[in-house]
C-alpha cells in the first residue's frame, strides 16, 4: 500500500487483511500515519485472514509445517470471505497468504466477477498452485485474458502470478 501511495498510484479505498495479532499491531500504527498524511485515502484493517467461509479455521503446527486441519485445535485464525465483507468497488488484489490462496479466491468470486479487478496471487505455497489457481481463476471469470507470471527469487519461491483483462 505505502508502495503505491509514494508512487502516486490513485486508490481510494484500501482493505487490509492481517491474521497475526503482533503484524496488526504494526499495520495499526501504519494506518494512523497514512491517515494523517494522506486524509483522502481510506485504509480499512482488518484483524483476520481472507478464506472462502467466514467463521474460524484450525491449523496444526506439528509435523513438516503449518497447514489447516479438520479438527478442532488450539490454533485457529479468524477469517471471513471478502464477498461478504468488501462494500466498494475493488481495482486490484493482491494475496500472499501462505496457501489459502485457493480458498480466498474462492470467496471473492463475486467481486472478481463484477469489477474483474487487477490479481496479484502468490503460486508457490503449495505443489499444485501453479495449476490449480490459474484454473479457478479463469472457471470465476473467464474475460481474464492476460495471466502472467513473475519470478522474485532464484527458485520458485516469491512467484507471483498477474492477471488481467486488459
């Protein structure tokens, strides 16, 4: 966001999703010096992950890594579907949420269907990201015309992949 605030890339409206209790912290006292510096620009945090449900989702830290469970844990994080939340028209979205992609993606299918905006997925959190979310991305919406991928690392770490109508 302070990206494209100092390169005066014009959004009015910013919706800002952050799981971790310590990171919203930060992104809190982010907020308050954009929004004395910038009065015109509307940032709304959230304090929960972006999913295809809204409710609490579980997770077990045991094992080879983090990943999400069926089961009750000790570690949930509360997240909710951006359909149900986002209330104006959205230009861009970027996600880089540690393979829920699929799953929030899922849940912004009526935004993405109506304002068809800029995507910026992460595709290397999980095996089969590569394959998988460009499918549902062209199932959600099939005027996306421009799918491009970009390499921010030396292995496939930091791929991105930019979709466009244009």
């Amino acid at each position: 966001m302070i990206a494209f605030i100092e390169h005066d890339v014009h959004i009015k409206d910013y919706y800002i999703y952050e799981i971790e209790d310590k990171n919203y912290k930060r992104l809190i006292d982010n907020v308050k010096k954009i929004n004395k510096s910038y009065p015109d620009i509307n940032v709304m945090p959230r304090n929960k992950g972006v999913y295809n449900k809204s409710g609490k989702i579980y997770f077990d830290s045991e094992g080879e890594g983090t990943h999400l469970v069926e089961y009750q844990t000790d570690n949930y994080a509360r997240v909710l579907k951006l359909d149900d939340d986002v209330k104006t028209p959205i230009t861009y979205i970027k996600m880089d949420i540690e393979g829920s992609e699929y799953q929030a993606l899922d849940g912004a299918r009526e935004i993405i269907q109506k304002y068809k905006p800029l995507l910026a997925i992460s595709l290397y959190h999980l095996k089969d990201d590569f394959r998988k979310l460009p499918l549902l991305i062209n199932e959600i919406c099939p005027e996306y015309k421009h799918y491009c991928l970009e390499q921010y690392s030396y292995w496939y770490y930091d791929t991105v992949l930019y979709v466009s109508i244009y």
